[in-house]
C-alpha cells in the first residue's frame, strides 16, 4: 500500500498555521500582565524615549560640528552622517545593553528576558541598517534592508519554521513545476548573492582585460560581453538549481518563447549578431574616425545593439550594428591613422604653373598638422575656361581633430602665399555690350 505524502499548500495548513500563531500571541500578552514582564517593558519604553530625548539634543550640535569639517575626506563625513542619522538608535542599543548587564548581575536571568530579546532586535538592526549602505543602489538597499530586517525578527523571536511554512503553501502548479512563494523568495535571494559576486569578477576581469595591451581594442570587449554573459547566465542557472527549481521543464518553456520572441524581435536579434561580427572581424574599434552617410566622428563604444558615435559638434548617434554591416562605411584609421586630403584650386594662365606648385606645396607643409613626413604633392587636372584647375594633396594624422578645420587652414595659408607672390586666383567674368538704335534694328531683322 503505497503512502500518501502530504504537500503543503491547502487552505487548512495556512488556517491551522495562523491559529497557532494566535495562541502564542495571546499567551505573549497574557504573560505582558505579570509584573516583571510589565516591568521590562516599561524599561524597555523609558530607555527609547531617553534615547530619543537624547538624540534631539546632541543632533543640531553634531551637524554644526560636522560643517565645521573642512579639508575632511568625504568617505570619513559620509560615515559620521549616517552615525548622525542613526543617533538614536545607536544610544537605545547602547542604553539597553547596560541595562541588561546590570540586571542580569543583580536579579534572575528570566527578569530580563524580554529587554535582552529587545536588545538583540535592536542590535541586529542597527548592524543591518550600517551593512546596507554600502549597496549603492536606492532601491535596493531598501529591498535589503527591510528583508533582512524581517529574517532577523523572525529569527530571533523563534518564528521562523511557521513564516516558512505559511510561504510554502502560498504555492501554484505550473505544468510540472511547483512555484511556491517560499522558492521565489529564496530564489531571488541566491540569485541576487551570485549576481553580485559575478559583478565583482566581470568588474575585476574587466580592469585586467582593459589594461592589457596584447589585445586589440575590439577584442577586449568581445571577451569583456563574454565573460559577462557566462558569468551572469552561470549565476542565474545555479541559482535556480540551488533553490530547486527543474530546469527540464524551464528548458521547454524556455525554448517555445524563445522561438516567439525571435520573430517578434529579428531586428534586436540581428543586431546583436551584427555586433559580435564587428568585434571579430575588426573592421571597426573604440577609438576609430568613421564616416557613415553624413555622420562623421569617432567611436566611443561597442555595445550589444549599437555603436555610439561622437561627432565634432559633440553630438552622439547611437548606430545600430546592422547599418555598419549592410552600409557603406568609410573607416579612416582602419589599418592606419594617416588620412590624405585633397584641395582644389585654380590660378590665372598669366602665373607661372611651376611657381604656382611649388608655393602651394610650402604653403600646406607650412600649416600645423600637415604631416611633413609624407610626400605633399600639387597636380595641375586641368586647364579651365579662366584659370588653370590644380589639386593639392597632404596628409595628416589625427583625423579625430577633424577634416573641414584643417582644409580651412591650408586654404588660408594659401591665399596668404598666394598674396605674398603675386599670383592672382581668376573668378569668371562676363562683359556686357549696349547695342545702339541702329544695331538693334538690324537685329530685330
């Protein structure tokens, strides 16, 4: 005869839960009648009113004293602000301790049980209340903080068999997983501790990879994402193993919304190969000028979805990878960071063209990062309707420091060689011619 195994989860576990609960809590206020249960109470109330009187006094002095503080390190008034904060229950803990101490070593250990159950609360708190600053996040520090206030109150008034089970049979079925709030919570719990400590290494792993010069630019974030990636989706995996959740039936349900969300997501997803793409290939990098339509600047970073660009206005456009892969992109420090500009001119038939490239070629190596180390050369392309047609090509090194200002430079340093010499720069000219009586009617016939 096989035995039935009883699961937590009917209403009648979570009634006779509650129902046991309630007799320990009426039996907690009848023994608050007897006098020294009453007495500790009392105790316990004038030390926090004292501890409050206190507080109110000496907090207006420790500010002023506090910005008084000059020159001090922020961590050192950081630390005394949150000291201030918690003043008050800081001299409660300190006060009902004492009072613990003397009345253990002047009555009988059971005339202070309940202050010394009040002082261990308090205590646990405060320490809570120092160990969660140091969680930077708002919210949750406050998620932190409070949880771990409640664990502790439970733990120390020795409830903690009957929060358990009344979270157990807060449960639902879910094919052939159970989901109790019990799990959840510890899930989130284990999940959170893992998840923090696989930000300490991604963040640790990170600096490493960054400060190693072995390693191109591209390929330290490809191995940055996937460290990240292993390390987060590791974290989450064992987590839910931990608090034993079956990842068969996860797997399965995993898999059928992974195939809804790859046709409701093909641009994200493409996107995100796109990315991985660029940074194998290395095509483009951190630190890279690129041109793409009339987006013209430097890479900032590589992200998963897009590519941020800051241009020389100080705009950034964020570029999804894909138009880096299907469009046309002119990268000028791909291989290298030499760039060659061309300049067009032209100049009267009257100027000596020998003259005219030779100037021209001083006057561009002449202007501040025009490479000097790298050929300059003047071309004459063409003979026009009024002047000769030259092209002037330099090159450059830092692209970043941007094209237009740099061609404006080389022009005025042009014109300013161009004045000094006597070479005259022709524009077109039109002559206009005032027919007379007689020639008018000659054309008129």
């Amino acid at each position: 005869m096989e035995q039935e195994v009883e699961t937590p989860g009917s209403a009648g576990d979570v009634v006779q839960i509650g129902h046991g609960l309630w007799e320990r809590a009426m039996d907690f206020a009848e023994s608050l009648l007897r006098p020294w249960n009453a007495y500790q109470v009392l105790i316990a109330v004038g030390l926090l009113i004292a501890a409050h009187v206190f507080a109110r006094i000496i907090e207006p002095r420790v500010t002023e004293w506090l910005r008084t503080r000059e020159g001090w390190p922020k961590w050192r008034l950081r630390v005394l602000l949150i000291v201030r904060n918690r003043l008050r229950l800081i001299t409660f803990v300190l006060l009902i301790w004492v009072t613990v101490a003397i009345m253990r070593e002047v009555t009988w250990p059971s005339r202070s049980y309940l202050l010394a159950i009040v002082a261990n609360l308090a205590l646990a708190w405060l320490v809570v209340a120092f160990a969660t600053r140091l969680i930077s996040n708002s919210f949750l520090r406050a998620v932190v903080r409070y949880g771990a206030w409640a664990w502790i109150t439970l733990r120390i008034l020795n409830l903690t068999t009957e929060a358990e089970q009344v979270l157990d049979s807060l449960a639902i079925e879910i094919g052939g997983i159970r989901l109790s709030v019990w799990m959840i919570l510890q899930a989130v719990i284990v999940i959170g501790i893992l998840f923090f400590g696989a930000r300490v290494l991604s963040r640790t792993t990170s600096a490493r990879l960054q400060s190693n010069t072995d390693l191109s630019p591209s390929m330290r974030v490809l191995t940055i994402k996937f460290v990240q990636l292993v390390l987060y989706g590791a974290a989450f995996f064992v987590g839910l193993k931990a608090v034993g959740v079956d990842l068969t039936g996860l797997a399965v349900l995993s898999g059928a919304i992974g195939v809804g969300l790859g046709f409701g997501l093909q641009k994200v997803v493409s996107n995100l190969v796109s990315g991985v793409i660029l940074l194998l290939d290395k095509s483009i990098k951190p630190g890279d000028v690129i041109s793409l339509g009339e987006t013209f600047g430097w890479i900032n970073t590589l992200g998963a979805r897009y590519v941020s660009i800051t241009t020389r206005d100080g705009r950034e456009y964020l570029i999804p990878n894909e138009d880096l892969i299907t469009g046309q992109v002119v990268n000028w420090s791909h291989s290298n960071d030499f760039v060659r500009l061309d300049i067009h001119f032209g100049t009267s038939y009257a100027d000596n063209p020998h003259d005219v490239r030779r100037i021209a070629i001083a006057a561009a190596e002449s202007v501040d990062r025009v490479l000097t180390s790298q050929k300059t050369v003047c071309h004459i392309v063409g003979f026009g309707d009024s002047s000769v047609d030259y092209v002037l090509r330099f090159w450059i090194r830092d692209p970043t420091g941007g094209l237009t200002n740099i061609r404006g430079n080389v022009y005025l340093a042009l014109w300013d060689a161009f004045q000094e010499n006597g070479i005259s720069i022709p524009f077109p000219q039109r002559e206009v011619r005032m027919l007379g009586g007689e020639q008018v009617a000659a054309a008129q016939d």
